[in-house]
C-alpha cells in the first residue's frame, strides 16, 4: 500500500489522518486486517504541526461536500503520537479542530458528532470526529510503543532491551522516554525481518506486528466505533 498525495481526490467519506507516511501504511495495514480497508481512507497530515492547515484544505475540498451529498454522513479520526506530553497532543488536535469549524471532542476517543462548516460557509450536517493519541490515554510514547507491547515476549524483543541497557550503559548515551519505544522497534524490525530497512509501517505490511494481539484493541475499537457512529 502507498500513502496517497494531498492532490489525489478523496473517495471514501470516512477519514483516518495519520502524523506522517510511516503511520499511514501502518494504518492501511491494520484496517487491512480488520476487513474494513475499503470503508476507510488515510491521509498524511505530513507532520503533527500541519494539522490545522491540513483541516484548513479539507474544509476547501470539492470531493468533501460531493461525499456528503452522496453517502449522508462523514467521518474524521485523527490519529496522533503522544510523544512527551499526552494532554498537550490532545489539546493541539482539538485547537486545530475547532479552528477549523469540526466539531472537537473533549476527550481522547469520544467520538463527537456535529457539522462541519466549509470554507463558503456551508454546514454539512451528521459529520463526527474522534482523536487517538497514541499509545493510548494519558500515556507517553507513540504507535511504535503498541507495536513493541504486542512483540514484547517474542526472542528479538529481549535482544532489543539488552541492546537499550548496552546503549546507555557502554556509551553512555540516555534515550529520551518518548523516543525510547521508536528506538526498540527500529532495532525490532532490524533484528526481526528480513529487510532491516523497513519502517514501522512497511514491517506492518510485512506481516511484522501482530494486530491480533491486545496491545492494539484500544485503537482498533477507536476506528471501529467511529465508522459506526
């Protein structure tokens, strides 16, 4: 699967928004084992600061109010790394949707129902929107953190924390928490799949995570209950 660019028509009226390329394919990949990549569209917000400009362009797109004509109804989930500071990510999404006249959750994974007002002032009606701040409410870390958890009793993943201690032990070198679980799942994947180059969403594509595994059941509720509201 490949991220499609910004200028490509959007055809599904449900929408997934993904931090960067990496979580896009992993996204495509999840969807993919659940059956519903055929409901669902990612975009690549292309990094979490372009999250407003993103919306801003979504609210200008000609295929958003043919979709709603056409199907009735339109859904948004925003998926996003906690990073250091869950609260803080969440907060930014919601800022970024408010600004942008979608309605805005109060709360990770609360899907919110509303309008959507375009950029010509337009309301589309029966539109909801919901967040996923990765790995999970009120957690630090990312979706790698997820991915990590659902290979955590496997051979390479004890390799993977032996390889963490040496690091700051031998070179004397801190990994940041927030950065730690990227960290061990680019040494997952190199010690694990055949091509060491992956990244986290072309390993998914791979067959690398487990999506079966509880790690992701939280998130994968998150995209079920959204496209069911």
């Amino acid at each position: 699967m490949t991220a499609r660019r910004k200028s490509e028509p959007i055809r599904q009226p449900k929408l997934l928004i993904a931090e960067g390329t990496h979580d896009v394919a992993f996204l495509e990949s999840l969807l993919q084992w659940q059956g519903m990549a055929a409901d669902w569209e990612v975009r690549d917000m292309g990094g979490k600061t372009l999250l407003a400009g993103d919306l801003d362009g979504l609210r200008n797109r000609p295929e958003i109010p043919k979709l709603h004509a056409q199907h009735g109804y339109l859904r948004f989930g925003i998926v996003r790394d906690a990073d250091r500071d869950p609260q803080a990510a969440f907060e930014s999404v919601a800022g970024a949707l408010r600004g942008n006249a979608f309605p805005a959750p109060t709360r990770p994974l609360q899907v919110e129902p509303g309008q959507l007002v375009l950029r010509d002032g337009t309301p589309l009606t029966d539109v909801s929107v919901a967040v996923f701040i990765a790995p999970g409410t009120d957690r630090c870390g990312a979706l790698e953190s997820l991915c990590m958890e659902s290979v955590a009793e496997q051979a390479v993943a004890k390799c993977v924390d032996s390889f963490v201690r040496c690091v700051r032990e031998q070179a004397q070198r801190d990994i940041p928490a927030h950065r730690l679980e990227k960290v061990r799942a680019h040494a997952f994947i190199a010690g694990q799949m055949d091509n060491p180059d992956l990244h986290m969403g072309t390993a998914a594509e791979a067959g690398c995570w487990p999506f079966g595994h509880e790690a992701f059941a939280e998130l994968k509720a998150f995209i079920r209950e959204l496209g069911q509201a």
